[in-house]
C-alpha cells in the first residue's frame, strides 16, 4: 500500500473501539485516494501496520465492504472498487436534499458569533489555496458545510451527510486542483453572502449549484481518470 497507515488514539468522552480506529483509518486512506481504485490488500498486511490484531482488520474490511469500497475475494486479496458513477449521483441526490433544509435553517438561526466562524472558516481555506494544501482545503470545505448543519441546530445531519458523501468524495479529491478549489471557495463565499442577507431564493440556487457542480464535471473527471472508474460505468 503506497500510504502509510498510522495507529492514531482519539480521545473523546466514549473512545472508539479498535475497529472504529482502524476502519477510519482505511476510509481517510481510500477517499482521500492514497489508497486509489485498484490497490489489493490483506488483513495481515494491515494489522501487522496498525500494530493490531486480524479481527478489528476484518471487521473494518468488512463495513468498507458494505459501503462499497472494497471487493473480498475469498483466498485473494481484498481489492478498493473503482469509482461507480452511478454511487456518485446517488450520493450527490442524498446531499443536496439534506442540505438545502439544513442551509435554509442555519440562514434563519445564524448568530454574529456564527457567522463570524464561518468567515473565519472561509480565510483558512483561502489561505490552503495559496498553499496549494488540497487535502486541507478538503478539511475546511468539509468543516463549513458542518457548520451549517450545527448552525441550524442538527449537527448529526452531517453525519448523515457524511456517510452518504464518500463516494462523491473520491470523484472531488480528483477534482481539487487549485482552480476546482477555487471554484469551490467561490461558491462558498457567495452561499455565506447570501445567507447574511437572508436571502432564501438565492441560498437554495447556489446551494444547489454548489452541490450539483460534480454531476456536470464527473463527465470530464471520467475521461482524465478512467482507470480509476468502473468499465462501462460512463454516464453521457
């Protein structure tokens, strides 16, 4: 595997169990595409890297394996799926309905305080795009539609979110160059300006463009990257 995995102890007031560790562990490491479409693997090659045992590995293995990123082939080696196109825009539907209620209902509760964090949000991710810093800029892109969520009073619809998104994930880390980031920070400036004029028509239309840009360009992602796609999977 060409990324190393770290072991990584989280402290929180219910600590997650090994499985929960290593599972994140391999979903940071396959969405973030350190371990693209195609990498085989074992769970002995995995525990013995995270200093672990073979059962936390499997049963990591397999929630992955739910979720669609990884093929277990019985006697051979386990296997991330390609990207599935029609995963994609399943999620992006998942998203987009999610998150135009919770948008319009943080536009309604946002506090200065509030919107003030997520100004501040918007600063760091413009200065990971000087950086050239995707995986951060990731980070950040990922922490203001969070925001949004907590703002309108319903934090685990990220979660919803979140779980839903990954296969989408793939498809923008592909994406996030610095003019896609830029694009991404764009909208994201435009979605706040908005919000602070509580604007509701103007929030859904550019939440809905934010979130709908992927289906227009994973045409043209799916030609630059097409060993990373499942075949016959091209949507015209």
């Amino acid at each position: 595997m060409g990324h190393d995995l770290k072991l990584q102890t989280l402290t929180q007031d219910r600590p997650p169990s090994v499985t929960d560790v290593v599972y994140g562990q391999l979903y940071d490491s396959i969405v973030g595409l350190h371990m693209p479409p195609g990498t085989k693997m074992s769970e002995a090659d995995v525990a013995k890297k995270l200093g672990v045992s073979r059962q936390p590995v499997r049963d990591a293995f397999y929630r992955l394996s739910q979720q669609g990123f990884l093929l277990i082939r019985p006697q051979r080696a386990t296997v991330v799926t390609k990207i599935s196109t029609a995963a994609v825009h399943k999620a992006r539907f998942i998203r987009t309905a999610l998150e135009l209620e919770t948008t319009c209902t943080a536009m309604k509760k946002a506090t200065p305080a509030d919107i003030a964090r997520l100004e501040d949000n918007l600063e760091k991710q413009k200065s990971a795009i000087s950086d050239e810093n995707r995986e951060r800029f990731h980070e950040l892109d990922d922490a203001f539609h969070a925001q949004l969520c907590a703002i309108a009073g319903h934090p685990e619809v990220w979660t919803l979110i979140k779980d839903n998104k990954a296969h989408m994930d793939r498809v923008r880390y592909l994406s996030l160059d610095r003019e896609g980031s830029q694009i991404a920070f764009d909208e994201h400036v435009e979605i706040l300006k908005a919000m602070k004029s509580k604007d509701k028509n103007h929030v859904i239309e550019l939440m809905r463009a934010h979130l709908n840009r992927i289906a227009k360009s994973i045409n043209t992602i799916h030609a630059a990257h097409t060993e990373f796609f499942e075949e016959d999977d091209h949507e015209n």
